[in-house]
C-alpha cells in the first residue's frame, strides 16, 4: 500500500512539473532614475512603478538624487544581486563606459530609458527608448520664429534656462533651438544658464538675469516646465507681467504648464512624454527573452500653444 501511494505520489509530481517550469519566476529589473526634480521626473517614475507592478515584473528601483556616481553604485548594486535586465535614465551623457563594461561583462543586458548616453561602445546598451531632444529644440524655435514674424521689426532678446550641464535633454534642446532661430536677425540669445531643471534653481537664475538690466528680455527659453514656473514667480516679483512683458516658451507639458498657460502666464510647452513605463516592461521583456528589439525607440509628441490649454487639461495624464 505505502508503496502504492509514494509512486502515484511520485506520477503527480512528475505530472506537475512542466506546469511548474511553465509559470516561469518573475522578471527582476533593477532601475536606476535620475532623481525626484521636477513633476515630469515624478510622472516618468509613477509611469515604471505602475508598469512594472501591471506587468509582474520585480521592480527593484533607487532614486540618484541627480549624482551620476549613486546612478554607477545603484547599477553595481544590480550586478551583484545579478538582476536580469538593467534599465536607467543617465543623467548626464558621459562617463558610464566602465560600470556598463562590468554590466556586459555580467551578462546582464542594459536599456536606456528617457536620456542617452555617450559610449564608445553601443554595444554596451540594447535599446535606448525615449525623445528626441533635438526636435524638441526645434518645435520651441519655430513657434518662436512664428511669433516673431508677427510682430514686424521687433528685434527680440532671449535668455534661456538651460537644464542639467552635460545631460542629452539639455544639450540637445540648446542644439535644436539654435538651429532654427540661427541667422535670423531679430533673435538673439543674450544670456543662458544651467536652472538644473528644477523650479527653485529656474527662479534664482531667472532672478539674476532680471537683476543685470543691461539689455531688455522680450523671451524665455526654458529647457522644461519647472525652470519656466519658477521663472514666473521671479518675473511677477520684478513687477512684470509672464507670459505677457516677457513671452515664454517651454518644454514637458505637465500640468503645472497648462495651469500657467490657463492663467496667460505661459505661451507654449512642447510635450515630452514621461509615460514610458509600459514600453520599458515590454522591452525589458523581450531583452530578458533575448527577443530581437529596435536599437532607438522614439516616442509620439505634440505642442501645446497656450490658446489650447483649457481644452486640453482634461485630458492631460501627467
Ligand atoms: C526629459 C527629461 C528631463 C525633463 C525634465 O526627457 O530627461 O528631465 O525635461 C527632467 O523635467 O528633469
């Protein structure tokens, strides 16, 4: 008897294992991200937690605090605990060669999200999914350019905030702007700082640039919408109307922007979408399958004139 059951014991288990092996163990993707500095970085961090938890991906996530050395520790952390897939918005473009040599050499594939990064090696990344900064730059140049032919003569002055020193967003939005307005005669770019993408930093910048009277602002070009909101506040304390004494142009499109554009404290912002969460786990996916994937992923964007704004706050999902 005692027989009897331990071999039909024995079938059940034999039975039971390709079912076993079929719920394969969940997907472990560590993510390093850039920090907490604006509300797009919050929306493209609510956009990977919610994915991840959607896909059943083990989701293990470290917040850099915009340092490049937490985002190279974070990565090694992966290695180590030997992650399947590694995932990261590089906060800067350089100096990642190393610790994405150890990645490879670990076996462990690495996906880009958001920002790109320069390397000798592509090969050391599989995918690099997120905008195209430099088109960015330019849809901010030609609503600029826009404007200006509308108002004949004028010759407009501009100071711009630009975002984080050596990231790809603001090295890229700076190249694309540049590219449109250059040669044209009534823009000129008369100062341009780094306000670090964050709103505290775009008022104290903004601040100095109202300070040093020299030469009248007629435009703002911000690298993104949280430099521009802080920006209003220092240009409604000099006693100047935003949006109106000094026309301003920005770049995300999160809901702080179409609240000032509401408010006629805003002209433009030129959406760059913060959403990837559910590409990342898909691609993630895929790597970890070893699935062949696009090296460059873009994705779809618009502009968003302040005349739109009420309209389109509704549907804003960031
Ligand atoms: C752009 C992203 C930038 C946003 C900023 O994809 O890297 O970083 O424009 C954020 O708001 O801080």
């Amino acid at each position: 008897m005692k027989f009897r059951i331990a071999r039909r014991t024995l079938l059940a288990a034999a039975l039971s294992l390709p079912a076993l092996a079929a719920v394969a163990a969940p997907l472990v993707l560590g993510f390093s991200q850039v920090g907490a500095e604006s509300e797009w970085r919050s929306a493209n961090t609510a956009s990977i937690k919610a994915a991840a938890k959607e896909a059943g991906v083990t989701l293990k996530f470290a917040d850099a605090q915009q340092k490049q050395e937490n985002q190279v520790k974070a990565i090694r952390s992966y290695i180590a605990q030997k992650v399947d897939v590694i995932a990261f918005s590089p906060v800067v473009e350089s100096g990642w060669d190393t610790v994405l040599k150890e990645a490879k050499a670990a076996g462990i594939p690495v996906i880009l999200t958001d920002r790109a990064v320069k390397v000798a090696d592509p090969s050391l990344y599989v995918s690099f999914i997120g905008s195209d900064f430099v088109e960015e730059g330019r849809r901010a140049g030609r609503w600029l350019l826009e404007r200006a032919a509308k108002t004949p003569n004028a010759s407009l002055n501009i100071v711009e905030l630009q975002g984080t020193v050596g990231s790809a967003p603001a090295l890229d939005r700076k190249k694309g702007f540049e590219e449109v307005i250059k040669g044209n005669p009534k823009l000129q770019i008369i100062r341009s700082q780094s306000g670090e993408f964050t709103r505290a930093k775009g008022k104290e910048v903004m601040e100095a640039f109202l300070k040093a009277r020299d030469k009248k602002i007629d435009v703002l070009y911000a690298h993104n919408d949280d430099m521009a909101i802080g920006a209003i506040q220092a240009i409604e304390e000099a006693g100047l109307k935003p949006g109106v004494d000094i026309a301003i142009v920005s770049i995300d499109g999160v809901r702080g922007a179409f609240e000032a554009m509401k408010a006629g404290k805003l002209n433009v912002t030129v959406e760059c979408n913060p959403l990837l969460g559910p590409q990342l786990m898909q691609l993630a996916r895929d790597v970890a399958a070893k699935k062949p994937v696009e090296k460059r992923i873009t994705v779809n964007e618009g502009v968003f004139p302040a005349e739109v704004a009420a309209k389109e706050l509704p549907n804003r999902k960031y």
